[in-house]
C-alpha cells in the first residue's frame, strides 16, 4: 500500500490513527549496511549532510538504519503474506473479541490447551480487570491473536539489534525483551548467543515461545516497581541489556514500563527500545471499536507530533536514569488480525547511568534541513 492511499473507513479514522496505520516503510536504498548514503572520497561532507546530528546533552540522531539482513527479511516475508490471503484465524479473532472482552468464559474457551501456571495467571489478571476496565480488551486481543498464531513481525533481527544496542558479541550476555510478542527478536538474540528471558502478558505467545526452547514468563511488563522482581522473576540490576519493541502504546503505565527497564539494567547495561511516533495508544487497524491502552492522564508523551514526541521521550528516559541516548529510524512490518501493515519505528538507545551522576545538562537540539539539494540551513532550539 503506498503511502497516498487510504483504507476503506479512513474518511472515518482520526488523523494521528490513519497517519500512523499508512506509515510505510523506508525505501529499500542500497541494499547493503549500517550506514546512510555518502559522498564519495568527501568524509567531510558526508558527515554534515548525512552523519548523526548532535545535541548538547549527548543524543545522536542517527537517521535511517539500513541492515541488509533485515531488509531481506521484510521483503520476503511481505511477499509471502501478499500473495495468500488474509487467514480465516485473523478474522476470527475480530469477531470472538467483542464476546471475550465482555464474558470471560468466551475467554477462557480459548485459553484451553496453555499450560497450567499460564491459565493460572490469565485467571488471575481477568479477576483483577473487570469488563470495561483499562488493559483487559487489549489482553484479550493479543491473547486471540496469539490462539490463533495470526501474529508475527519483521524488520528487527540480531544484526539490527547489536548495531542499536552497541554490543557487536552478544554471547553470554544476559538480555531480557520486555513484551516480546510472537518471539522473533528473542529467539534472535539466543540464537546469537546471549542468555534471554521473554516476558510477556500474552500467555500464547509465551506457550509458542517455550515450545521453541525459550526462557519466557508470562508477566506485567508495566507493573508497579515495588513489585517488579516478583512479577518478573528478576533482579534489579541483573541484566547485560534490555531491549523492548511495539510496547510502549500497548501498556496501562507507560512510565512504569520505561522505569522497569532501566531498573533491570546494571549501571552501564544498555537499552534499545523501539516505538512509532507520534505515540498513539489506540487500536490503529480497521476495527468499529478501537481500543484505547493508555488513559490519557497516563500518557507520557503528547502523541500528536513525532518531534515533540521523540524530545519528551528522550526527556523522560534521561530523568529515569538513561545516559546519552541514540535516535534512528527504521523500517518494519507487522501481520495481525488488521492484515499486513507497514510502520516506520524510532529506536532510542542508550545506557544506565550511575545514580549519582549528573544529567541537568539543557537539550540543545539542531535540525538540518534541505540537505540535498540546497544549501544547508539550521533550526537551533533550546529546552531546559
């Protein structure tokens, strides 16, 4: 789908929603590496128009993240799911969802089959969220999806994550992937070496995960951090690195979510996370009753702006205890209930700083602008 069509029902979709459904993915470019397009035997003016733009506190913004394997990835997986069509469990789960949301034993029907301390803690959520409350429609969507194995993604491999996260050799490393849906990136990352854990609310997509081998729990990954260490099973501080994808608009508390990330990391420990902007925590797909995943009083950011957006995200992510932080961008596609859709994902990575080190540095940002083709010309702001 090209970025200028729209869907059926669009004329009826809020703006931020159908912006942020028809994001496509970055151009395929050289088919190649790491790096951005450069000028030939011109380090100098490659770095000005296509380097990792600088602000005053550290943060880097990278641009777009090119990894062949990656894209390879996409391209063939976008190309399997546009020639089948649309499997008949994706419609199901739209159609089960609204009786699910609403009775649990609909629910619990299709839970049958999970293990016995994955049926236990979907219990126990749905008794603690009632019908209508906040966090159990969007339970019972993933838990649908991932019944009926009509979710999977792209576009985010070991190679993307080690380039992200600055960690060339992952063996022996211990990770975590906070939300990790259907398991692609943890079952990557293991497979490159490192010891990972999954958690994950889906308790299907948990089940998948251990029938591939994988170390996964079924926790709340937005959980208060007084009782972090007991929902997930780990210590704080314990982890080489913590990476999380497609989370951040998907979750109750997304400050909790952010603090328990950091608060897993030893000092030093990195982090990679990766969202859409601008953050819209709504059901984007073509659906008659989206639902919404954070109440606004909840929400970190103000989710109508990608600039505004990425600087109150770095922002809140440097007061929770990140260090200098890197921006990129990067392409990636999803299959859902919703069909295949195409998104445009930010990556903010960075390390855990010691507790007592300073960060009341201000945010001098510089934006380049007409970089090809005109002369350069910058936008200088400062936000304290």
């Amino acid at each position: 789908m090209q970025n200028s069509e729209l869907n059926d029902g669009d004329a009826l979709t809020p703006e931020p929603l159908r912006r942020r459904r028809n994001q496509a993915a970055a151009p395929a470019g050289p088919a190649a590496t790491a790096q951005p397009i450069a000028h030939l035997n011109q380090p100098q003016l490659t770095q000005q128009r296509f380097g990792a733009k600088p602000c005053a506190d550290g943060t880097l913004e990278h641009g777009w993240l090119r990894i062949a394997s990656a894209r390879q990835e996409i391209d063939s997986f976008v190309a399997e799911r546009e020639t089948a069509q649309q499997p008949v469990s994706a419609s199901v789960v739209k159609t089960v969802l609204a009786a699910a949301a609403q009775d649990t034993e609909v629910l619990l029907a299709q839970l049958a089959g999970l293990d016995a301390d994955l049926m236990a803690a979907s219990r126990r959520f749905l008794a603690s969220h009632a019908p209508g409350s906040l966090g159990r429609d969007g339970f019972c969507r993933y838990a649908l999806e991932g019944a009926r194995d009509c979710y999977a993604s792209r576009g985010i491999n070991a190679d993307v994550m080690a380039c992200v996260l600055g960690l060339q050799d992952l063996r022996g490393l211990a990770g975590v992937d906070l939300g990790f849906g259907n398991g692609e990136v943890l079952q990557a990352l293991r497979q490159a070496g490192a010891r990972m854990t999954g958690l994950e609310l889906s308790p299907w997509f948990v089940q998948h995960a251990r029938q591939r081998g994988l170390t996964a729990r079924m926790a709340q990954v937005d959980i208060d951090r007084a009782n972090m260490e007991r929902e997930f099973g780990l210590s704080a501080q314990s982890q080489d690195f913590v990476i999380s994808t497609m989370v951040l608009d998907r979750v109750a508390s997304p400050r909790n979510y952010l603090k328990n990330m950091l608060a897993l990391l030893k000092v030093g420990g990195r982090f990679a996370l990766q969202t859409i902007l601008p953050v819209s925590p709504v059901d984007d797909g073509d659906t008659a009753q989206p639902i919404i995943y954070t109440a606004v009083a909840n929400r970190i950011v103000p989710g109508q702006d990608e600039q505004q957006d990425k600087v109150a995200l770095v922002r809140g992510l440097r007061e929770l205890g990140a260090g200098a932080i890197d921006v990129r961008t990067l392409p990636y596609a999803i299959a859902s209930r919703d069909g295949l859709q195409h998104y445009t994902v930010w990556s903010f990575s960075g390390a855990k700083r010691a507790a007592d080190a300073s960060d009341s540095a201000p945010c001098q940002r510089i934006y380049h602008t007409n970089e090809i083709g005109g002369g350069n010309r910058f936008i200088q702001t400062n936000e304290s």
